[in-house]
C-alpha cells in the first residue's frame, strides 16, 4: 500500500469511528469500525494506537459473540506487541 492511500484511508477510518461514538452504534458495527482503523493506523506505522482499537474492538467482538473478530484482535495485538 502506498503512503498516500495508507495516510486516505486513515482519515476516512477515523472518520467513520468519531462519527459512531457521536451516534452510538450496536457493539458489532463499532467494532467493524475500529478494525478498519487499526488495520490503516498500522500501515502507516501508528502501532500504538493500532494496538488500542485492536483491543478495544475485541472487547465490542466479545460482546457481540463474534468469536472470528475476537481472534482476529487477538493475533494483531499479540504482532503489534511484538513488533
């Protein structure tokens, strides 16, 4: 991914996140959010911030009973942990 549409598509995830936490959503659509986010805020090595909405979506996955988004969470933090 190039840094330019890395650095785009983290300004339309943070977008999308600022606007679900004025307007609550169900647990599953926040989540879906701020995976998106953490996913762009990694490619442009916001690691530390990536690993949050990592965590903070895999409590909204828990919530919600998506056990694939639990795990998922789970593997980007324990890379990010690492990384």
């Amino acid at each position: 991914m190039r840094a330019g549409d890395a650095a785009a598509g983290l300004r339309n995830a943070e977008a999308v996140v600022e606007y679900y936490r004025s307007s609550p959503p169900t647990a599953l659509e926040m989540a879906n959010a701020l995976r998106v986010a953490a996913m762009a805020e990694a490619a442009t090595g916001a690691t530390m911030v990536a690993k949050q909405h990592w965590s903070e979506a895999r409590a909204l996955y828990v919530d919600a009973g998506v056990a694939d988004g639990v795990a998922e969470a789970d593997r980007h933090v324990a890379t990010l942990a690492s990384a």
